[in-house]
C-alpha cells in the first residue's frame, strides 16, 4: 500500500513549456486535492475533485488544469509555465465516507522550477 | 501563530520539554481541524485532528484545544524529542463537504538535545 504517489520528483521548465503532473492514489479515496507551497507558506488549494468525474477551483486555479483520469489517479497541466509557477506541488487524498479520520493523506511532493 | 511573508514562527525547546504550538484560524464557520507535521522535503503529515463540538483531544503525544470563542487552535506535545523538529501546520475545513482546507503558514519546531 503505497498511499499517495507523485511523479516527477522534481522537474525544471523553461518559460511557456508545458507539462503534467501525475498523482495516483491506492486507497480507494473519492476525493483528490491539487496544492501549491511557496517558501515559508502554508499549502493552497489549486484544484479539487471531490469524486470520480467531477473537478472544481481552489484558491489559485488560473495557469493550471486538471483531470480526474479515473477514481485513482488526479493530474495537474501547467499549458504554459511561468516563473510565479515554480514552487512545490503537493496531492492529497480523501475518503469521505466518515470515520474518525477524514483528514487528507498527502504525497512527497513534485518540486518545480520554470527559468 | 502566524507569519508575515516568508519569516516562520519558531519554537525552540530542549529535549524532554513539553512543546506549544499555537494557531489562530479564520473561519468561525470552520468544523473540523486538523494539525499537520511536515519534515524537510516531505509532504504533510497527519497528526490529530479536532471536529468543532469538541474542545480538546488526546492522541500519543500530542493534544489538540480547540477554543472557538476566540478561534485559536494549539498543538501541545509532551516530552519533545527530536524527531518532532519539523515545520507543523494547522488547517481548518471551511469547504463544508468538500473539505477544503485553509492552511495556516506554520511554525518551525526546533528540538535542542
């Protein structure tokens, strides 16, 4: 059981490339979440996908895309990077069928750096 | 508690003391809490979380207290050691069923052996 997996590790971007972020989740969550974390900052919500088929706006969605690929794996685009996008990105996971934790169980994080 | 730009709060303890962490949140709607540990170069991870219709929990360790009156959150860990050096967050649910989270900016704890 790997719980919250995130692929790359880290990535370096030129300005107006574009890329994806993958997440994939093993324990059959409902829910998935997007964040970024800038330095000396507490997480913000980009995207969210409170079940399979469904994706809704964060905090801060402009610049980003997301697709809820299937009820394990929740993706993030970057169509056109820019330097305000570097920063670490974390996925999260949720399963809100109650309990007594419906807390968010997170991934390690793809670090990100656009030039 | 909280920051302004990119300075963190810090909390500096011996080893063995009892560790206080405090948060102010935002929301007087908010209904559940949840206190989060985050290593250097790791994600978030969970704690002890604390719903709105209570006041205070226990976990190992750790207890949360809740006081809405105020909308404070504290973390409080007894006998620290230094594998609890860490930047720890507190977030609110103020998303309703959805359960987005408002992270506070954090506070970096220092164990000193």
């Amino acid at each position: 059981n790997a719980g919250v997996t995130q692929t790359p590790k880290f990535q370096v971007l030129k300005t107006g490339q574009s890329m994806t972020l993958q997440c994939a989740q093993d324990m059959n969550h409902n829910s998935m979440y997007w964040y970024r974390q800038d330095p000396g900052m507490g997480l913000r919500l980009i995207y969210y996908s409170a079940s399979e088929g469904t994706t809704d706006k964060g905090e801060v969605p402009n610049g980003y895309n997301v697709s809820r690929l299937n009820k394990r794996e929740f993706s993030l685009r970057l169509e056109s990077a820019a330097p305000s996008q570097t920063s670490v990105y974390f996925c999260a996971s949720r399963n809100p069928s109650g309990g007594i934790q419906e807390t968010q169980y997170f991934g390690p994080g793809t670090r990100l750096l656009v030039l | 508690g909280e920051s302004v730009g990119l300075h963190l709060p810090t909390l500096s303890v011996q080893e063995g003391d009892n560790s206080i962490i405090n948060c102010a949140y935002s929301n007087s709607a908010s209904d559940y809490f949840i206190w989060y540990k985050q290593e250097s170069g790791k994600g978030p991870q969970f704690i002890i979380d604390i719903r709105s219709n209570m006041d205070k929990r226990q976990g190992q360790r750790v207890t949360v207290l809740l006081n809405k009156t105020v909308k404070h959150l504290s973390l409080q860990i007894a006998a620290t050691q230094p594998g609890d050096s860490a930047v720890y967050f507190c977030a609110e649910n103020s998303g309703g069923s959805n359960y987005k989270l408002t992270f506070g900016k954090g506070t970096l704890l220092t164990v000193n052996p």
